[in-house]
C-alpha cells in the first residue's frame, strides 16, 4: 500500500536475505495485498532457478493502493490449505509470514 513507502525497502532487504537462507527442496510463495490481493510467485522450489525468480519478483515490489491486511492473510491461508490438501502429510508448510505496517484501510479492518 502507499504506507509502505518508508518501509518497501526493508521489506525487500529482509526478503532476499530470506531468501537465500533457504534450502533447494524448501518452497516459497510470495503473495501481495493493496487495494487487492495477487500472488506474484507461485509456489517455487528455492533451487538455483526458483531463488532467482523470487529475486526477480523481490525486485518488482512497489508500494501502491490501499490496504487489505485480512485479503492477504485469508489467500495465505488458503494457499496453505491448498498445498496440505495437494500434498497431504508430505505438505511442509510451516510458516505464512506477513510484511505489514499495520495500517489496514481495506478489507476486514475492525476486528
């Protein structure tokens, strides 16, 4: 959202040190949420290739629009729901992380 813009910088700093913490058989997903919700990469496998689509799409993050924090947080889950439904027990989700400042103008705001 636009009240990122003291904050996108860091944001991406913390993502692409993330980034490259990651194992190749460990998977990543980057979904973003302003006035709406998109995912920007699918589910990738953080091999050689799949960190540098995640780089690349690190890269292209701009703030912009509104804020729809719960949006965000619903299409992770959802994303999670997916996976442990297409993979069952195999499914090693274990974390959704959310980069916000907070400030929720979209969405479920109230609550």
């Amino acid at each position: 959202s636009e009240s990122m813009k003291a904050n996108i910088d860091l944001v991406k700093q913390s993502l692409d040190f993330m980034v490259q913490q990651l194992r190749e058989e460990d998977q990543l997903s980057f979904l973003v949420f302003d006035h709406e919700v998109s995912t920007i990469l699918p589910m990738t496998t953080m091999n050689i290739a799949g960190k540098e689509k995640a780089a690349k799409a690190i890269s292209k993050l701009r703030e912009r629009g509104q804020t729809n924090l719960s949006g965000g947080l619903l299409a992770g889950l959802q994303q999670f729901l997916m996976m442990k439904q297409v993979e069952g027990e195999k499914a090693k989700i274990e974390s959704i992380l959310l980069f916000t400042d907070g400030k929720a103008n979209r969405g479920i705001k109230d609550q």
